[in-house]
C-alpha cells in the first residue's frame, strides 16, 4: 500500500472565512503506537446488539493486553466529527461577520446622512434650460478657471473639486449635486447684468476690481451677471456639510446653474476687463463649537496690495449686501488699509441699491453719453429714475469721483476702512482638516464597506 492510502484525515483547520490547514495520520503510526490492537469492522455485531454495545463487550472481555476495538474507523468518526464542529464555527462566525458589516454599514450611512446637504431650491436643469450641467460635474475647476492666467494661481478649487472627488468612477451624480436657484439669486443676477452694462459703458478696464461679498449663491449669481464685462475669481473655501456653519452647498448648486453664463464669456477673457472676485459672504459666521455643527469656517484669499497693484488694480469696489451701512468683514480690515495705503482707492457699494433710484437730495450726474451732448439737450431727468437700473448704477459710480464724475457726501462714497484695534481672525481653515470624512461622507455607497477605518469626529472645530 502507497503512502497516501495508508494516510487518513484526522482534524481540519479554520479561520473565521476559510479552510487554512488539515492533518493527515498514516496506520503505520496507529499500528506502531497501538501494536496489539486489531482493525476490524463494526458491521459484525451480533443479532441484538448495537455496535457500540459489540465493541464494548469485546474490549471487556478480551485480557488487558489483548484488548480489541476498531481504531480507524473511530479515528475518522472522531475527524468528522471535528469537520462538523468547525464548519459550523465558521458559519456561525461568518453569520456574526456579515451581521457585523451591515451594522457598521447602517451607521455609516446614518454618519453620511448627517453630512449630505439638503438643497432648499433644486432644480433639473441650469439657467440655458437644459441639463448640459451634468457634463460639468466633474470639471467644475477647468470650466471656473480665468482665462486671464495671471489671474488663474488666485484661484481657490476647494469647492469646485468636491463635485469630481464624490462622483469618482460614476456617469450619475448624487441626489445633492444639483443646480440651485432662489428668487434672491436671480435678483441678484439681474443686478450684476445692470453693473455689467455700466461698466461696459463707462470704459472700465483692468485698473478695476470687484469684490462680491454676498451670501454664496447670490455671490455667484451677481458675477453671473456680471461674466460678460469681467473675469470671475472664485474664491470660495469651505467644504459642503449638511450642518455646516457655512452654506456651501448652496454656493455649489448655484455653480451648476448658472455655469453656461460662465461658460459663454470665456471667449472674452483676453479681453482688458475688470477682475470680479467671488467671496463666500457668510464664511465668518457665528459658531460656539455645537458638537453637532460642523466647522467650515474660512478666511478670504485674496491677493495682497502688491500682488493687486501688479494685477493692474488701481480700484477697488467692494460689493456688500446692503445700501448704506458700509462696513468690510473683520478678514479684510488689514487688506483694505493695506491698499489704501498704497494708492488704491476702495469704494463701497450696497447691492440693495442697484436698481433703486438714488436718494432725492441728490442732484443727477449724468453719465459720458450725456455729458458729451450740447447742454441743450442734455437730460434733467434724475438718474436712476429712467427704464434701467444701470443709469442709477451710474449715479453711485460718478459719486465716488471715478470716471470723470465728482465724490459727494453718501455714507458708501465717504467710508473708510480703519486700522484694526483687535486681533485678525485666523486658524479657519473651510474644513480642511476633515476633507478625506467629509468627501467620503458625500460620496455614494455601492458596495459594502470595509471592517477597518474610522471616520473621525467631523463636527470639530478649527478655531474658536
């Protein structure tokens, strides 16, 4: 007999998933551990009596050294017995191992619904009436960049790149990922298209810069409006959270909507146009360290005095929410002062007063057009009470003594911004730290996760 049939499974080996390892006993070894003992067969038991009663009697019977009993067969059924045990061990594991994934795969989706943001004005299509949006989800950054590449490193791609990170291998995208529109972002957008058609007609060039402070969306709205008369900057740096302090994810959704408005002015970027740079308005807003508010708080980006004055800039309007209560964000006090300081002059404008006629006890300025006409037929009509909202844009632009107009005494065109007397706010970071939780959060699950990994606390804060 050959070595592998005098050989007989004797115990097997499992991990928690699969078979690792079995043992092999040869007779050889049983016959020389147990020479005295014979092999035979259980099925010549005596009429009466049950095998094991037969084999117990035979080994009784038998003197001490001549004890018979069937080793093999005992040794295999011992074997079996051992295979039964651990495979149920292993199904049983393997039961409690897959109960254990979906747990774990319930509280992560319980963590991403707490971290995927709800859409308050979703719509299926962007403003050009189709769904040509879907195409730019993944290349929101490439489709956002100024032509102007001197402009191009002022960039900030922290929001814009979210979209293509969640998406990933995907041709759809997450519910959340959507365009969005508001009454006030369309409003918004109305008035950058009257800003749009001022500047054109004053002669605006590089020597201007805008900067949009409004609530995100509406920030991007207005430089939407204001996309075929300047090159966009955006300049938005907090990652979406469905709890967030700051609505990002509203900022995102506008991105998508009014993206082919952005899209249609790129082929006049290398034109000598002003610079509009798009801020998230409420990237300071209150925060008291809730644990279950997460943190994405930010700083502006924005270019020093320097780097504006080899920009080109020479002017500066900074685009608030409201008329009359000029005040910059505690993050741009040290800017401002900086540019003026350096000769750069820098003006306030309310967006609620564009489209507003002016205040009654102020006299007209009228606009070049009018100003180049005899005196016969210039205008009397107040400017601002005429069928567009840019004449009255034109009254505020000529009252800061820009363009051939003359400074006057309204709060916006005498305002300016003093040193610091506190400490600058610092060590935000738009939620940063957390990116790799947030972006996996937001991403769909397809599949099952894996048992390692954790995903941390996302609703810490980054400063105070």
């Amino acid at each position: 007999m050959s070595d592998a049939a005098d050989a007989f499974l004797t115990e097997v080996f499992f991990d928690s998933r699969s078979l690792i390892a079995v043992r092999f006993t040869s007779t050889q070894h049983v016959k020389s551990t147990a020479a005295d003992l014979t092999l035979g067969g259980l099925d010549s038991a005596p009429s009466g009596e049950t095998s094991s009663d037969w084999v117990k009697g035979r080994a009784s019977d038998a003197p001490l050294g001549k004890r018979r009993f069937s080793v093999v067969p005992t040794i295999i059924a011992i074997a079996v017995v051992g295979v039964v045990v651990s495979t149920i061990a292993h199904l049983v594991s393997s039961n409690s191992s897959d109960a254990s994934l979906r747990e774990r795969e319930a509280a992560l989706q319980a963590q991403a619904e707490r971290v995927i943001p709800t859409i308050p004005s979703p719509s299926t299509v962007g403003v050009d009436g189709t769904d040509s949006w879907r195409a730019g989800v993944k290349s929101l950054s490439a489709d956002f960049e100024p032509v102007r590449e001197d402009l191009r490193p002022w960039m900030v791609r922290t929001l814009l790149d979210v979209p293509r990170d969640v998406v990933a291998g995907s041709t759809t995208p997450p519910s959340w990922i959507v365009p969005s529109v508001s009454p006030a972002d369309r409003q918004a957008f109305d008035r950058g298209v009257a800003m749009a058609e001022t500047l054109q007609s004053l002669g605006a060039e590089r020597e201007l810069a805008l900067i949009i402070d409004l609530p995100g969306s509406q920030a991007v709205a207005a430089a939407a409006g204001l996309a075929s008369m300047c090159d966009v900057v955006i300049t938005v740096d907090n990652l979406p959270h469905r709890s967030g302090v700051v609505k990002s994810h509203e900022t995102l959704g506008a991105l998508l909507y009014w993206r082919s408005k952005f899209l249609a002015s790129r082929k006049d970027g290398m034109l000598p146009r002003p610079s509009a740079w798009v801020l998230q308005g409420d990237r300071l807003a209150p925060y008291a360290n809730q644990p279950d508010v997460f943190d994405n708080r930010s700083v502006a980006k924005l270019p020093s005095s320097a780097a504006m004055r080899g920009l080109g800039v020479k002017k500066v309007l900074y685009v608030r929410p409201d008329a009359d209560k000029p005040t910059e964000q505690d993050d741009l006090v040290d800017l401002f002062v900086a540019l003026e300081k350096d000769g750069i002059e820098v003006r306030h404008l309310g967006m609620s007063s564009v489209g507003s006629p002016p205040p009654e006890t102020y006299m007209p300025v009228e606009p070049p057009a009018a100003q180049s006409r005899p005196q016969s037929q210039a205008s009397t009509k107040p400017v601002g009470r005429s069928s567009g909202s840019s004449w009255m844009l034109h009254y505020w632009m000529y009252r800061y003594g820009w363009y051939g107009g003359r400074s006057s005494g309204v709060a916006d065109t005498l305002y300016r911004t003093q040193p610091r007397v506190t400490a600058p706010t610092t060590g935000f970071d738009g939620g940063a730290s957390k990116r790799s939780a947030i972006v996996s959060g937001l991403t769909p699950r397809t599949s099952k996760p894996s048992p390692g990994g954790s995903w941390g606390r996302v609703g810490g804060s980054s400063g105070g």
